[in-house]
C-alpha cells in the first residue's frame, strides 16, 4: 500500500484513545513534559476524529496540539527553584587538617572533604559551607562562629 493510500484511510477514536492513554502511561514512570504533551494530544485527536474520519487530517491535528501542548508544558515546568538547588551547608564528621581531607555529612551522606583555607583545622560537629566540588572530594569553608557578646563588639 503506498504512503497516499494510508493517509486516505478512515480512523475512528480508539486508536488515539489509546495512544493517549499510554503515552500518559509510560508518562508516570518517566516524567518528561513532552511525553505528557504528546499524550494530551493523542486524547483530544480522539475526540476530534468524532467528526473528522481521515487520517491525514487526525495526524495534522495531532501534530498540531503535540507542539501547542509542549510549549504550554515547558513554561510550567521550573527551571530555576530554591527547592531543587544542592544544600550549602555541611556538618563536620570527622577533623579537617589544614591542608588535608576530612569527612562532612551533606545531603543525607558522608563525603571527603578538604577546607578552601589553610588557616587550621575544622572541628567536628562544626557547620561549613560548600564552595564547590572535585570529583568525590567537597570544597568546603568554615563558617563563622559569632556569639551574641561577639557581634555586638
């Protein structure tokens, strides 16, 4: 059958009912907007081929929605949130010696650690904030321990 013939072909609803259907599936197991947008279509071609039976106009519809409800998707989706960012601070496991490594708690795991500055050791149980990362190994810098009699000097 050539490519022409196919696209005369009547189509009911059912199958886009069903692409729809499982596009929003696969959807929930890997949640991707353009999925989610893809799925959307398939469901709204089916109630369009209600009333349009050809295929080559159920494929423009869908196409058409497909790239109208990815754009609309891909603005609700945050790229930038405070809530997604990576933890700044860590707790001090083990001592950081001047110039050596250490172990930090940071996001629910133990990690090596080496201090920025080399003014001395970070104790355990002190609170430090993540520069930056190489490799496996946090970058990290004490933070300052001011107390109340301290600040108001």
């Amino acid at each position: 059958m050539a490519l022409l013939d196919w696209l005369n072909i009547s189509l009911g609803p059912l199958p886009w009912l069903l692409l729809g259907l499982g596009l929003l599936g696969v959807s929930l197991m890997i949640p991707n907007p353009v999925t989610v947008s893809l799925g959307c279509a398939g469901l709204v071609t089916a109630l369009i081929a209600l009333s349009i039976p050809a295929l080559a106009k159920q494929l423009l519809v869908w196409a058409i929605l497909s790239v109208a409800f990815t754009l609309i998707l891909r603005g609700l989706v945050p790229r930038n949130s405070k809530a997604l960012a990576p933890n700044r601070y860590a707790r001090v496991l083990e001592v950081i010696p001047p110039g050596g490594i250490g172990r930090v708690s940071y996001d629910g795991g133990s990690w090596q650690a080496r201090s920025q500055i080399s003014d001395g050791a970070i104790a355990p149980e002190a609170t430090v904030t993540v520069v930056s990362r190489q490799g496996n190994t946090l970058i990290v810098t004490p933070m300052p321990n001011l107390r109340p009699t301290e600040a108001n000097s």
